[in-house]
C-alpha cells in the first residue's frame, strides 16, 4: 500500500518527465485528487517546538521510551500537545527504543501484594550489587515509600551489615517517622536478630516475602530494575564517591522529575 504523500511525489515526477500529460490525467493514474497535488504544507512552529523538546529530553534521560517522554511533556512542562502529534513526530525522529519481548515462565501463583493505603504504611527495601571500573563490587540498599513509588534512600558501600541497615532506617524515621511494616526478602541482614529486635523495639513489623517470589517485592524490585538500566549500566564508575554522587543526584530525579505511570504519569512527590 502505498501513501498519498508517496503517490503525490510519483505523480509530480511523472508530471515534469513527460510535460505532455496533463495534471487532471497523471492524478488520475494515481488515485489523487488535484487538491492533494496542489497542495503545500505550512511550516509548523509547534512541531519545530515539539521536535526540540523530544530531542532534549532524549538527549538527557537515553533509556526514556515515548510514554515517559510524552507525560514529562504533558505533566512536568505543563505543555499540551496530542499525544498522536507528538508520536508522529517522535517516530520521524527515529527516536524509538527497541522493545525487549516478554518472557512467559509458568509459576506458581504467590500471596498478593500488599497495597498501601498513605504515605509511610509501607515501606520497601533491597539490595544491588555492582563493579567499579577496577573490579571492585560494591551495594547499594534501596529503600523506597510503596504508597508512590518514592525512594528514600539509596545506601552505597562496599559492605553493608545488619547494623548500616539499621543506621540508616533510623535516619529514615527521624525526619520521616516511623512506617507500619516494611517489607524486605529473606537475604542474611534482613533475617538477622538485631534486625528483628530494632523493629520489635520500634514496634515496625517485617514483612518476609516467600523465598523464590521475587515478585512479591515488587515494588523496589521494580526501581532496582529502573536504577540499573538508567544509571548504573549508562556510566563506568572509578571510585565509590562518584557512584554516590551521581546516584543523589538521579534520585532527586527520579522523585522530582521523572514520570510514574503507577502516579497517573506524575513523578512520585506529586502524590500526597
């Protein structure tokens, strides 16, 4: 099948190649009308706007696919243009990621999630791992708010004990207070007595998820996915300091920029 906009070129070389032919018969031949023949597009100014837009976001945040760029657009600059328009645009600027193709694994069906209901009823924790450029690995304890997807805090370090763990949840409810549970797998410094004994004392219960159900951990499982593939696989690292730095910093985005389609496409600090 081919395009009018296609046809309409064919029709004009045939035109000029053979004067003879008039233009009513050479519209004829290919099925358009004379008004499309005629016809001249009108420079746009929205669509140069739209066009510079994508390319800056793009630039920016490489991994962001048209959805997170649409709602940034939308939600975050306040600009209002049909989402149809700018996908136009996006794909004449071949801007599309590939799409990684679905994995189908049968498995047993686990415990459903548990939703929150407000800020600080449930919290989230896990842990990455990582190299640095000269091989040295090092951890990374995320800790996100179930209720809008924010992160409140990334801890990086070569080690972290039961007792970081502990240090830094205390830092958390200082200026947070304290959540109802927090739910976390069944990793060596989640399991350990003096984590339990901090939350028994801080009246916080643990919530184990079923070993081998990942997914029951959803949640943080789902922003480690997102850190990883914008931040900790876009740069090579040279020292532990810079992988703190540039880890604050995409976190601030994250919370304050970046689109959440579990928000209704707003970043999660919007959500109250």
């Amino acid at each position: 099948m081919v395009k009018p906009s296609q046809r309409k070129l064919m029709a004009k070389a045939v035109a000029l190649k053979y004067g003879f032919i008039s233009i009513r018969r050479v519209c004829r031949l290919f099925h358009i009308s004379e008004t499309t023949y005629h016809y001249v597009s009108k420079l746009n100014d929205d669509n140069d706007l739209i066009a510079k837009l994508l390319l800056e976001i793009t630039s920016e945040h490489r991994t962001w696919g048209f959805q997170l760029c649409y709602l940034y657009i939308r939600n975050v600059l306040q600009v209002h243009f049909n989402h149809k328009r700018i996908y136009r645009i996006y794909c004449e600027l071949c801007l599309n990621l590939r799409i990684k193709p679905k994995r189908r694994i049968k498995r047993e069906r686990p415990e459903k999630l548990a939703i929150a209901q407000f800020q600080n009823h449930i919290w989230s924790m896990d842990f990455m791992h990582d190299n640095l450029m000269d091989g040295r690995k090092y951890r990374t304890l995320n800790i996100i708010d179930d209720y809008n997807r924010e992160a409140l805090e990334s801890e990086i370090d070569f080690s972290l004990p039961s007792t970081r763990v502990i240090r830094v949840l205390n830092r958390l409810i200082e200026y947070r207070s304290k959540p109802f549970a927090i739910r976390c797998d069944n990793g060596p410094e989640y399991i350990s007595d003096i984590l339990k004994r901090w939350a028994k004392k801080n009246d916080i219960e643990l919530w184990y998820i079923q070993p081998g159900n990942p997914q029951q951990n959803g949640y943080v499982e789902r922003f480690n996915r997102t850190m990883r593939y914008e931040l900790l696989n876009q740069c090579l690292f040279e020292s532990i300091e810079q992988v703190k730095q540039q880890s604050t910093q995409w976190i601030w985005m994250y919370n304050n920029v970046r689109p959440h389609m579990a928000n209704g496409g707003m970043p999660p600090v919007f959500k109250k």
